[in-house]
C-alpha cells in the first residue's frame, strides 16, 4: 500500500509539472490570421529560437503559467514560431524583427499594435499584454497623435516610449529626427532637446549631432558633460561595431575616417581599440602592429589591462625584437600601474621571447612571489621557471 500511496504521489507530481510545461503551438500563421479575423481578436506572436537563453527562460517561467497563458487566450490568437524554420524566418523579415524574443501584436490585418523585445518577469509582461489592448497606447494612434502635431514633445515622447519597447534603433531615429527638423538650431540647445537627441539620433552625419559637437560647452550646460561624452562614444560605437562585428573591412576603413573626424580623446581612444578588434580577427598583424606602435602611449596609456591585451598579442604574432622591446615598455608601465602576476609572468616570457635570459628569470620570479603571496596555482611560471633554467 506504501508503494502505491507513493507512486500515486509521483504520477500527481509529474502531472502537475507537465501541465505547468510550455509547448509550441504549431498552428500555421495563415490559420492563425483567419481565427483572428472570424473572432475579431488581435494576434500575439512570439518570435523565439531554441538557442535563446531568455527566449527558453520566458517559456520555462513566463508562458508556463496559467494565468498568463489563460489572459493570452482569452484576448488574443496565440502565434509561437521558431526563427530558423521557414515561418518564422518569414514573419522576423517581415517586422524587421533583429533581437530575440520578440512579441508582436498585430490587429487580423497584420498592423503592428506594440511590440516588446527582451527577458521579462510575469508581472511586468501581463502589464504590457493588457496595455497592448488599449488603443490609445498603441503604436498607429500614438504615431496618429504625433504627425499631427510633430513639434510637440510631449506627443514625441509617448511616441518614443512605446516604440522602443520593441524597436530597433534605427526605427526610433525616424520620428525622432521628424520632430527635430521642427527645431532650429539654436533650438536644439535645451534640456527637452538634448534628452531627445540622446535617446534618438543615431547618425553621426546628422545636423543636430554635428551640431552638438560644435556647441559642447553649450549642451554641458543643459546636461552634463559626462552625458555629452557618453553619446559621442555611443555614437561611434553605433557607427563601427557592426562593421567589425560582420568582419566588412572596406566599410570600415570608410567609416573610421569620419568617427576619426571627430578629434577628441575618447573616439580616437575607441577607433583604435576598434582597429586592433578588426586586426585581431582578420589576423592583419602588420596592421595591428603599426596602429600600437602609432598611438598605445597616446590613447591607452592609463589602461593597465588593454596594455597588457596588447602584450599578449605580441608575444603570439610579433616577432621582430624591436616592436617587442616597445611592447615591453608597455607592459612594463602596466605594471606600474598595478603590479600583477600576470603582468609579471608576460614580461618574464617577452624578455624570454628577445632571449634575454637574465632579465625573463627576474620578472618570473617576481610573478612567482605574487602567485605563491595569492596562494594560487604556480604551474604556469614553474614551467616557465625551468624552461629559463634548463638554458
């Protein structure tokens, strides 16, 4: 009787749990449009992949709860579908749909209502799901209520909040640079309007981020010149990660001259922390070569790690003893910076590497004290320790 009371426990447990368990609704998205159409409800879409991290976890914790999934049901024609599969492919093309998960609410004529984007709690997804169905925080009435009257920022701004919920960027510059060309130059200069060129341009070309560049002082005064610069390198990131990130090299070099066009420390600093990300993984080691041997001093002399990134790196794919001899004034004030073992053990082996014996045993030994002062694992300078003393 025990075993039985105790199976029945473990099949009620396991029942439980699979009820609890989100599945995949494969029905066709076309199916999905006419169920729309005939019960006069929206369509909610999750575009997912199984390699997702927070897709997987909003399925395991967010759509395996009743309540949520009754509230969807109840107001929506539910539309789950994998981005690598041929529908899914389709419909992520279709709403230029770039980060995952994505959720769509679209009226039975396929307009966009709101869209969402990212990991979310429950709580805060049923939120948004229950103002999806308002429409006056919908997209098409807020964009209504913005083209009417596009020098309002008020109307801007209800625009922009609900639109980069789930929207690319470069959605968000469209409205944005609508609303500034009502703006003069000189009208750029506030608190309101920095806050919009902040949120919403992205075009480093552009009037208004031209124009903050030459009114800096003048922006700092509204803002801050903290926030200032935080946007000149955001901006410059926008320009070149994606060039780097997708390895295209010739629009690159292009667009690097126009962030370079900037002058000012922290883009120079970034265009060069770029240019050696690029060298590194198109294995242009002359060209990596001749960027640190330019300008490491002059950009990032106080950044203790980068110096000893770029130590590293040479030892691999340097060879010729007098870039490593400036390398090793790099690492050397590293260092300085903040004495480390493994800044210690990359001196002992860039010495070692321009065979100067003498030399590579004393930074291998000062690496040896640190280690053994951290009680970490000495392996790494042992072995290093041998080599130098089997010469």
């Amino acid at each position: 009787m025990r075993f039985l009371y105790l199976l029945f426990i473990l099949i009620s447990v396991q029942s439980i749990q699979a009820q609890n368990q989100f599945t995949v609704d494969e029905t066709p998205y076309k199916t999905a449009l006419e169920s729309a159409k005939t019960q006069n409800k929206p369509l909610f879409v999750m575009l997912f992949a199984d390699w997702c991290p927070h897709c997987n976890k909003m399925k395991k914790e967010v759509f395996s709860d009743p309540n949520v999934m009754a509230f969807l049901n109840k107001n929506y024609i539910c539309v789950w579908k994998n981005v690598d599969k041929e529908e899914g492919t389709a419909l992520k093309n279709k709403f230029r749909t770039t980060s995952l998960p994505a959720f769509l609410f679209l009226d039975s004529n396929e307009n966009l209502l709101y869209a969402l984007k990212g990991e979310m709690k429950t709580a805060d997804f049923l939120t948004e799901a229950s103002n999806a169905l308002n429409p006056k925080l919908q997209l098409p009435y807020l964009e209504k209520q913005f083209l009417a009257d596009p020098s309002n920022s008020n109307a801007y701004f209800a625009y922009l909040n609900s639109l980069k919920k789930g929207r690319d960027r470069n959605e968000i510059a469209i409205p944005t640079h609508i609303y500034l060309n009502t703006q003069s130059d000189a009208q750029l200069i506030s608190e309101t309007n920095w806050r919009i060129i902040a949120n919403g341009v992205t075009d480093i070309n552009s009037r208004e981020f031209q124009y903050v560049l030459k009114h800096q002082n003048e922006f700092a005064a509204v803002a801050s010149q903290k926030r200032i610069d935080r946007k000149v390198e955001s901006i410059v990131n926008e320009l070149l990660r994606p060039l780097v990130d997708n390895l295209d090299t010739v629009n690159y070099y292009k667009q690097r001259e126009v962030a370079k066009s900037i002058r000012l420390q922290k883009t120079d600093s970034l265009v060069f922390k770029f240019d050696l990300t690029l060298a590194e993984r198109t294995e242009k080691w002359q060209f990596y070569k001749k960027v640190t041997l330019e300008d490491t001093q002059k950009l990032v002399w106080n950044d203790a790690s980068f110096l000893k990134d770029i130590g590293q790196t040479y030892l691999k794919h340097i060879s010729d003893a007098e870039s490593l001899k400036k390398c090793i004034f790099w690492v050397k004030h590293s260092i300085e910076l903040n004495d480390s073992y493994d800044g210690n053990l990359l001196l002992a082996r860039l010495y070692n590497k321009i065979k100067d014996k003498k030399t590579a045993l004393k930074y291998a030994k000062d690496a040896k004290v640190i280690c053994t002062e951290m009680t970490w694992s000495t392996k790494d300078v042992d072995t290093l320790l041998a080599e130098l003393n089997s010469k």
